[in-house]
C-alpha cells in the first residue's frame, strides 16, 4: 500500500521516516503520494577517456574511474550533455523503518526535458540510512542544465506486509549505507565477484 500525502507527513513528524536536510522546505515537496528530493551539489562523472573497462570482477578497473564535481554555486548549473551518464546525489538525506521501502521515480518535468534520473536502481530498502544515488542520464539530444536545489526526483513509499527480519542496515553485504556523496557501483564486493576474483588467482 502506498503512503498518501496524509500519511507521509504524519511519518515524518512521527520520525518514523527521518528526513536529514539543511531546511525543512521538503514538507512543501509533499505531493498527493511522494516526496520530492532536490538535487544536491555534488557529482560523478566517469573517465570513459582514460579507461577501457569496468569489470565486475575486477575490482583496480574501478579505481579512480571518476572524479567528484561540486556546484558551489546554486545559481550556478551542472549541464548534462546528450548521452552522457553521470551520478548525482539527492540534497536530503533520508532514514527509513523495517517496515517502509521506497522507490525513487523521475519528475514528469525533467523527463520532458530527456533527463532520467536512475537506471535500475529505484528501490530503497527498510532500514536504509543516508543520501540517494542518482544515475542520471540525458537521452534528449540538447544538453540540459541541472541546479543544486532543484526539485530531481520523487519518493514514494509502500508499506511491508511485516518489518524485515534483517532490514539493510543489519544485511551483511550491504555497502551503501549512511551515504553522503553520489557512490559509484561497489559491485566487486558482491560475494559471487569475490568467487570469480579468487578463481583468477
């Protein structure tokens, strides 16, 4: 069941969803059944120039394959060229209980614009604590103009049948908790990466 404007505002002041912002300007961003998260000043782009691969299963083709940007300027915008794919970051930071997930969505405005804000990744389990990923992609052929601050993307919550036994802050192959900066994929870590890594010892 998805949460409602209602019952969304009610989790926040309740503190059963922690919203971590450096103003309460989310309460407004509360839409008949998400929450919209604006864009934080901070970016990843990949050095696709300087590398030739990203191997799952191996793990040094990920070393230093991006490079951070900061907005500082929130008048200032970062501009996604056409095709590029980059990782932002929301400006919120959220919490949510064992008994919560959320999925994030793109905005209908941005995605007039050919902005896509995730991949495949639009999924926050229970538990889940700090910033959201976002990997943005331009499929317009126009460059577009992204500005800290900006409403990016939504959330919208729905309830479990029961709390998780093991939410993802106690998941013992979690990797992206408490979050503050976009992260790239840590998907070397994943147990059946470190299998393959071995075998080619």
């Amino acid at each position: 069941m998805i949460l409602s404007d209602h019952d969304i505002r009610d989790a926040i002041k309740s503190g059963r969803i922690k919203i971590d912002s450096p103003d309460e300007k989310y309460f407004d961003n509360i839409g008949p059944s998400s929450l919209d998260l604006r864009c934080g000043s901070h970016f990843k782009v990949y050095e696709h120039t300087k590398f030739s691969l990203l191997d799952p299963a191996n793990p040094a083709t990920f070393e230093n394959c991006s490079r951070m940007l900061e907005v500082k300027d929130p008048s200032e915008p970062f501009i996604v060229q056409p095709n590029d794919f980059i990782l932002g970051v929301t400006l919120e930071k959220i919490t949510l209980p064992d008994d919560l997930v959320a999925r994030v969505e793109g905005r209908s405005s941005l995605g007039r614009l050919g902005i896509i804000v995730h991949s495949t990744a639009g999924f926050v389990d229970p538990g889940f604590a700090g910033t959201i990923t976002l990997e943005i992609t331009n499929i317009n052929k126009m460059p577009v103009a992204l500005y800290p601050g900006m409403r990016v993307c939504q959330l919208a919550f729905e309830t479990l049948t029961s709390p998780a036994e093991v939410d993802y802050s106690k998941k013992a192959t979690q990797k992206y908790q408490n979050q503050v900066f976009p992260e790239e994929s840590r998907i070397c870590r994943d147990p059946e990466m470190i299998e393959i890594q071995k075998a080619r010892k």
